[in-house]
C-alpha cells in the first residue's frame, strides 16, 4: 500500500512518540540497577549479524543466570557502525572495573559479552536515566537502524507498566504544574490538603 509521504512522515512520528513514551514508562517502573553500553569488534559492518548476536547473547545470559529485566536501544554511530545502549536488572552478571571513573563513578566491564566492548555503570536516578536512553538514542534516524517491520528496542517479558490512577477532585481548580514532560502529557501538581476549620 502507498502511502502519502505526509501521512507517513506523521505516522512515524506518532510510533516514535509513542515508544519513547513506552520505555521512558519501563525505566521508571521496574528495578534496573545498570546502564550499559555494548560495542562490538568483529563483523563490525555486518548489521543482521549483529543482531543475531544480541539475540544470542541474552539466550546464553537468561540461560545462564536466569530471566533478568532489560531494555535495550540500538544507536548507529556517526562512523555508520550500531552499537547498542541498555539498562539491565540484576542477574548476577560478571563485572570487572575496569580502573575508570566518570564523575566518580566506577566504571565497570563485563566479560560475559564476548563480541567486544563493554561500558557499566551503576543506575543512580531512575528517572534521569529513562530521559537520557529515550531522547539520546530513540531519536527519528535511528528508528530507521533496525530494518523496517521489525522490533525498534530489546526488552524482556514482564515488565511492570506504571500505575495511574484518576482522580476529578481538583478538575475545577486553575493550577499549574511543578513539572511537565516535554511532550506535554504528563504533568505533576503539588496539591496541599484541604484547609478545615474547627
């Protein structure tokens, strides 16, 4: 089917609003403990061989230490090579430090992935880094990295969604928020209780 270039130039922007909007809400959500960066040194121009590695990799991970939580976003890099950025829960992974900090931050390698690089660094604020992995790397060019009907980012099964609850208590009240995302369709109020008198 073809479709106009303006539909589908808003049709991709859509999908990518809302994976980004997907992943930011799983980051929040679950329990990941690591931000890592996954290089690679062999068959680096070999983009399907890649992803088969990956998806090799994770089998020998959940077979060695069991399902553990994941998402992971692939990048094509300037130079044309794709590389792949993630958080990961605990699993009992090996890290070694690799002797590098990064504003004090103990930088960690991890053997296990055998195909080339690899950059660890323990999660300090779950929400500043579900911002970072989403804008830096879920952008409009590397939506087009992984081929066009398949799967845009990695994430294992089960993993907790946010719980939103509704409430039309203060709907009638002109109020501004103390923080807006920047799609504009999540908002935060600081409401203070209700006064009473006796």
């Amino acid at each position: 089917k073809n479709i106009p270039a303006e539909e589908k130039e808003e049709n991709d922007r859509q999908y990518l609003f809302k994976v980004k909007r997907r992943i930011k809400d799983y980051v929040r959500s679950n329990d990941f403990k690591y931000f890592v960066n996954l290089t690679f040194g062999k068959n680096r121009k070999d983009e399907e061989e890649k992803f088969r590695q990956l998806d090799n990799w994770l089998r020998y991970m959940k077979k060695k230490h069991g399902p553990f939580a994941y998402i992971i976003v692939p990048e094509r890099h300037e130079t044309g090579e794709i590389h792949f950025h993630a958080v990961f829960g605990e699993c009992g992974m090996e890290l070694v430090d690799s002797g590098v900090k990064e504003k004090g931050r103990t930088i960690y390698n991890m053997p296990e992935w055998r195909y080339g690089f690899t950059h660890v660094s323990v999660i300090e604020h779950r929400g500043k880094t579900a911002n970072y992995l989403v804008d830096s790397y879920m952008t409009k060019d590397n939506m087009d990295v992984v081929p066009e009907g398949k799967k845009k980012y990695w994430s294992s099964n089960g993993l907790r969604k946010p719980v939103v609850s509704y409430s039309d208590e203060y709907l009638d009240c002109d109020l501004l928020p103390n923080w807006q995302n920047d799609e504009g369709d999540i908002a935060i109020y600081e409401i203070a209780p209700p006064i009473t008198t006796e």
